[in-house]
C-alpha cells in the first residue's frame, strides 16, 4: 500500500507519498479500507519531530479517518465487512489501508458522506470527552471556545449549542468570527482586538466552562474569566506549555484546571469515549444538530499542501485527506 512519510524531521515537504507494507489486523482490531484522514495540529508537532506516537502505535501520521470495513482481527465481532465507519487512531490515517482497535471504530452517521466523516472521531471525542463527560456542561451555562474557527472550534460551538449553552468563541479576524456566529455562536471576542476576560464579565459575567487550545500564554486570563465553580479544560500548547497558576483564584471560585490529551489515553477509556459519543453525541449529527464543518479536501498524496495551509491558518474548519480521487 502507500502511506504518506517522513523523510526527516522539518516543513512541510518532507512528506512523501510511498510504498510500505501493509498492516494485518491483530485480536480485537478491524482493518479499514481508508476513505480519507484528516488534518490535526499534533499531525504538524509530529512532522516536526516534537510529538512521537505512543508506543506501539503506527508512525504514520493521522489520529482519525473513515473507511470501509476490510477484515476483521480474531474475536471482533458488531461489525461486518464492508461496513463505512470512522475511527479514532493513535496513528496510521495518512494511508491507504490502517488498523484499528474495534473500540475505536464508529459508524458513519446519517446525513454525513463517507468521505466527510473523516474529520469527525477525533473532534467529537475531544470535545465530548473534555467539556461533556469531565466538565459537564450543562443547559443555560457558558461556554468559551478559544480558537472557534478551528475544527475543534467549529464542532465545539455546536454541541454547545445543541446542549443549550449560550457560547463564546475567540477568533482573529471579523470573517473568521462571522462564520463563527453563523454555525451558532453568541458571543464573538476578536483576540486581535479585544480582552475576552473584559468581554465575557459584560456580557455573562464569565465562563462556566472554558475549553483552550493555547496553555500557558492564556492560563492567568482564564482562569480571570471564570465565573464561581467555573471549568478550565486545556487541550492544547499553542501558547506555550510553562504559565503561572494563581491558586488563590482558584480557591476564590471554586473553580478548577484539568489538562487532558487523547492520543495517549488507554484502549478502554478511549473506547469508553468512543461509546458516549456513539450514544450521545451521533444522534445529535445524525439530526443535522451537528454537522463536520469541512473547509478543505486534499489528495492525500499532496499531504503537504495541507499541512501548510493548516500552519497558514487560511483554513475554517477541518481540512481532508482524500485517499482516492
């Protein structure tokens, strides 16, 4: 088969579309015919040399995919040959052929093309796992989505909405926020421009839930935009990984710091997330509540065009690694 590599850590074109050997599914695993990947920012960490996959794992890029169902590993069963799924992946995406555990597999929801499913498992299970299942929110809240424009950010808004959170987003520019408000938002902060702390306590008095990609730049102000028994969930590093944490505030309000990856969970939790979003969360997509918000597809064999646009931040929403044109 063909798998995008890394011909050495670096930009964008070190990746190459080359022959490897096929994967054989082991017990408990289902190899997948892939449809199309999808774009993560730890994809462009890894390229870079800084965000080795878990011991084990493929060291081909991609942490989600969709595909069809090609053979199933010994003692897997729920799932048949042929089946159009999605998956979450440690790794492997980037290919035309990946191995998953079965826990890890879910199916292509109603109203979504195969091909678009693609940017799903990773964004759901991210942010279902982080803002639904550890901080819980809840109807009538608030929601802070830093980096609305992104994939998370875009799927981020509308689960929030469809749980009837009123959302704020935080975005660069007026287009980016526009789009932003349109998939739902309520609240439309320019970082460019505005304080978001200042921003929030005028309009709602602060954030119940924040969920961030940026880490230690934005730590201090996000924990200021907390209201009392408010949730800070960080996802992300963008902003650095070393900030101060003023634990007065904290106590002050109650409120609480959780950091959480998912690449490196175990196999049972992840398929524990898995299985929530399956039962919650994809009758939600299937309703069209919420939808993939896909900004652009790219031959996987160009993968490096789509790192760069990625890097670029010209992209709203995810961008897609069609395996087949």
């Amino acid at each position: 088969m063909y798998a995008i590599t890394i011909r050495e850590p670096g930009d964008p074109d070190v990746l190459e579309w080359a022959e490897v050997a096929d994967p054989r599914p082991g017990p408990g695993e289902v190899l997948l015919e892939v449809a199309a990947s999808a774009v993560n920012r730890a994809d462009l960490l890894q390229r870079q040399g800084h965000y080795p996959p878990p011991p084990g794992a493929s060291e081909t890029l991609g942490l989600e995919c969709s595909g069809t169902v090609a053979e199933l590993g010994e003692g897997v069963d729920g799932w048949a040959l042929g089946d159009e799924v999605c998956a979450l992946l440690a790794g492997g995406g980037y290919a035309e052929k990946v191995v998953v555990p079965a826990g890890q597999l879910l199916p292509v929801p109603g109203e979504v093309d195969l091909l678009t499913a693609a940017g799903l498992p990773e964004v759901a299970c991210t942010v279902w796992a982080n803002v639904v299942m550890h901080a819980k929110l809840t109807e009538g809240e608030t929601l802070l989505v830093h980096g609305g424009a992104g994939g998370i950010g875009t799927h981020a808004i509308q689960v929030g909405k469809a749980l009837g959170a009123t959302v704020a987003v935080t975005a660069g520019s007026a287009e980016r926020l526009e789009r932003c408000r349109q998939l739902g938002a309520d609240i439309t902060i320019n970082y460019q421009e505005d304080d978001f702390v200042e921003v929030l306590h005028k309009e709602t008095g602060g954030a119940d839930v924040i969920l961030d990609n940026m880490g230690a730049s934005y730590l201090k102000r996000n924990v200021d935009a907390l209201t009392a028994d408010g949730r800070l969930v960080i996802i992300g590093m963008q902003g650095g990984v070393k900030g101060e944490l003023n634990v007065g505030a904290l106590l002050g309000k109650r409120a609480s710091v959780f950091a959480a990856g998912l690449r490196f969970r175990p196999l049972d939790q992840k398929a524990a997330i898995v299985a929530d979003v399956r039962e919650r969360l994809w009758p939600l997509v299937s309703e069209g509540l919420v939808k993939p918000i896909v900004g652009q597809v790219v031959p996987m064999a160009e993968a490096a065009s789509a790192h760069r646009a990625l890097e670029e931040g010209s992209v709203f929403g995810k961008v897609l690694l069609a395996a087949k044109s």
